[in-house]
C-alpha cells in the first residue's frame, strides 16, 4: 500500500468494491503515478513515476486495463456520488454534455474513424482526421479556488460511426443513444433530484427532447438551436363529429431567422448571470411552439434568441424543454455549458490525453475514460486536501494569476502525495539533515523530467 494522506486515502476506499484487493492494489499505483507522472500517461510512465522503474512484474499493472473485471459504469456511479457529495441538499444537478476527438493511428485500434476535428476546424475550414471519438458527460461543480464552477467528468463513452459499426459487425448506436444512456443511469442513481442537461447545437434532437420527458422524474434540456427549424402553433381543436386523422400540429409560423430579421420583433432585457460569475445584461425575444421534423411527431419547446447589446458575441437560438421556464433561466442553463471546453482543454495539455499507448479493445476503452475521470478525482481532492485553506496560485513577477489553475491543483495534490511518500521534517533541522541516496537519485530524475 503506497503512503497516502488520509483525505486522499478516503477518496480512493470509495473504489474499493470494484475491484479484488491484487487489482485494487495495482489500481491506486496507476492512480498515484498518473498524478506524479509528466509528459505521455503510459502504464510505464506511471510505474516510474512512483519509483517502481525495476518492478519486474510490470504486466501485473498492464491487467488492471487490458484483462482485470470491473464494470466502468459502477466507477462512473462512485465518482458521481463523489461530486454529488460537494453540492448543497436538493441543488439540481446540471450535466454537460459534448464530443472530443482524440486523435489515435494504428492497425490495431479498430474502432477509429474518421471525424471532424473541433479543435483544428474553423468556420471557413473543416478538418478531418483519424481517431477515436468520446462523448462525455460532466458535472457543473462549484470549487473553492474559482469563481466559476468546474465541469468534471464522470461518464466517458466511445461513439463509433456507423461506418466501423457495420465494418466490425457491431450494432452502431448514435451519440444521442449514448447520451439517453448516460442520462438513464444518472436518473437510476439520483432518482429524486432534478435534472438540467445542456449542450451545443448537436443535442437539439427531437429523440433526445422525447426520452428526457419520458423519464419518471423528467429531465431539463437546454441547447443551442436551428435557425431554420420548423415550428407550429399547436394543433385547433377536434370538431365534434369530425371523421379521420386528429391534426397534430396547427399553422405554420415564421422561423426563428425571420423573426431575426423582422424589424417589428420586440427585443426584451434581462440580467443574467455569466460564464464568469459576473451579471450581465442582454436581449432577447422568446416564445413556445411546437418543433417540426418529417417522419416524427411534433414536440412542444420554449425557445430563446439572445442577443449581446454590446455587440461582442453573435445572436444565438437556445431551445428547453421547460415549458415554464423563464428566458433567464434558460439562458443562465446554457451558460456554464462553455466549462466543458475548459476540461478538454485541461485534459490534453495536464493529463497527457491523445499519449496513452495501448492496443487491446478492452485497455482503449477504458483508459481514456479513466484519464477523464482522473481529473475529477484529482480535483476532488484537492477540494478534501485545502479544507478552508486558499489553494497556493503559482505567481511570477510577468505574470499575475487571479485565480487558481487546474496546473495548480495538481501542484498541489503532487505536492502532497510526495510530502506523503518522503518526509522532510528533518529539514528544520540542518544538522540533522539526512537522505538517502534512493531518494536524492528519485528527485533529481523528477527534476529533470520537469526541466
């Protein structure tokens, strides 16, 4: 068992039942070392990390991915539980969801495909390239050390296209499938608290609105709409006597692109609250209809046009499914949706997202989720380790950080663990001062690495 602190040690028994002790021995090594680790997040990378470099039994830790049984939505359960632990009683749970690319080559890895890249595209330039695609769901969680909540991921799962699907005889399941999944076991496992999901213009699906409001405790869906989207006034009512098909949806009314452009539309105001806990003012024009698409019935939505009076950010169409729902709340509920950008992000440059090699089916689907899912965990704890503490923020003289980083959350959860593993005490004593060679050649290899 490796030394850990105990808020750390805490966080890390909640895992415990997934796995048998060997493997949940093995689990915490890759756990600790993917922490301490820098550059790729390799298995190998990870035992050095930890000092365990000479291990000759490195396979036993290759398993833990590639051969150990453990269900990863159990994990996903644990960690939510977690994250569900930091909110205050009865707070809705507000879930992002979005896609990410991640880039992989390989003969071995059979479910690639080709995608778009979000990161490398732009409006006028759409790239597409080879890799494995990831549709997370995350968890808008208030942090100490910001002053906008954090998305954290606790369900990461493969989409493949349909193009692999049918090349691998498997049956294909679209995002928006997963996506019902994901939004199934969260409703299994809360059943009582509120549901808010947001997410970009990919989620605004009629199938998606459908399963949300068909959930014993229905959940909220808020995301960006169509321009050009067909919408009805509800249906008049049935003439008694009337023989053949009820009408399901009533007259036509202009789409949102030419009420847009129509100079009698009345814009309204409203303050809202803003991506970075700031309150701003905007414009906007809202109402319900009911949203049109050939060969699915209709399906009743609010929707919003926001506008920026100061001009800075384009006019954006967002849809609920809230009836009830005030344009504020709507648009306070899309809002955070952004956060999720700042985790991928993270991800990639902190957490060595796109590095990892492994081969085996079964390894490739669970270590990017796992990856994922470090950094919740790491976050969590640093929210155990600083209880009422202010996070140390690294400063220098050219640059003035006004709040603390995610570099700086896993400085400090580093900093911890090896405070942990080696004991410096004797430092307050000079005369006393003694180390070991193991430990001297151990920092100095961490040193380098990080130089």
């Amino acid at each position: 068992m490796l030394p850990l602190p105990a808020p750390i040690q805490e966080i890390m028994a909640a895992f415990a039942p997934l796995f048998t002790n060997p493997v949940f021995h093995h689990a915490q090594v890759l756990i600790v070392g993917a922490i301490l680790a820098r550059g790729k997040r390799t298995v190998t990378s990870a035992l050095r990390a930890v000092g365990l470099s000479r291990e000759r039994h490195f396979t036993n830790y290759h398993r833990v991915l590639n051969r150990a049984v453990w269900n990863a939505c159990f994990a996903a359960k644990v960690l939510l539980g977690l994250m569900v632990s930091l909110l205050p009683p009865g707070v809705p749970l507000q879930i992002l969801v979005d896609e990410t690319m991640e880039r992989r080559k390989g003969e071995k890895i059979k479910t690639k495909g080709v995608f778009r890249d979000a990161v490398r595209s732009s409006r006028k330039k759409v790239v597409h390239c080879y890799g494995l695609r990831w549709v997370a769901m995350m968890l808008l969680v208030p942090v100490p050390w910001s002053s906008r909540p954090w998305a954290l991921p606790f369900f990461t799962v493969q989409a493949p296209s349909e193009k692999t699907c049918r090349k691998l005889g498997m049956p294909h399941k679209s995002v928006i499938d997963r996506v019902c999944l994901g939004l199934q076991l969260v409703r299994r496992w809360f059943p009582k608290r509120a549901l808010i999901l947001a997410g970009d213009g990919a989620y605004a699906a009629i199938d998606l609105i459908r399963f949300c409001r068909c959930l014993a405790n229905p959940a909220v869906l808020v995301a960006r709409f169509r321009w050009n989207a067909a919408l009805y006034d509800s249906p008049p009512a049935p003439t008694p006597g009337k023989r053949g098909r009820k009408p399901t949806k009533g007259k036509r009314r202009p789409s949102l692109k030419q009420r847009l452009a129509d100079p009698s539309t009345i814009w309204l105001s409203c303050q809202v609250k803003w991506y970075t806990a700031t309150i701003r003012e905007v414009l906007f024009f809202s109402g319900v209809s009911l949203w049109y698409t050939p060969g699915k019935p209709p399906v009743p939505i609010r929707w919003v046009v926001v506008r920026d009076p100061m001009g800075e950010l384009e006019d954006t169409p967002l849809l609920c499914t809230d009836l009830t729902a005030t344009a504020a709340q709507i648009i306070e509920w899309f809002v955070p949706r952004w956060n999720i950008e700042v985790t991928f992000q993270e991800l990639r440059a902190h957490l060595g997202v796109e590095t990892q090699r492994q081969w085996s089916d079964r390894a490739i689907g669970r270590t990017t989720p796992c990856l994922f899912g470090l950094f919740s965990l790491v976050t969590i704890m640093a929210i155990r380790l600083i209880g009422h503490n202010p996070l140390p923020v690294a400063q220098t003289a050219w640059y003035h950080k006004q709040q603390a980083t995610f570099s700086d959350v896993m400085a400090f959860v580093r900093r911890n663990l090896w405070a942990a593993r080696y004991s410096f005490d004797s430092l307050a004593q000079p005369q006393s001062t003694e180390f070991n060679l193991d430990q001297i050649g151990y920092l100095l290899d961490c040193l380098s690495e990080a130089a």
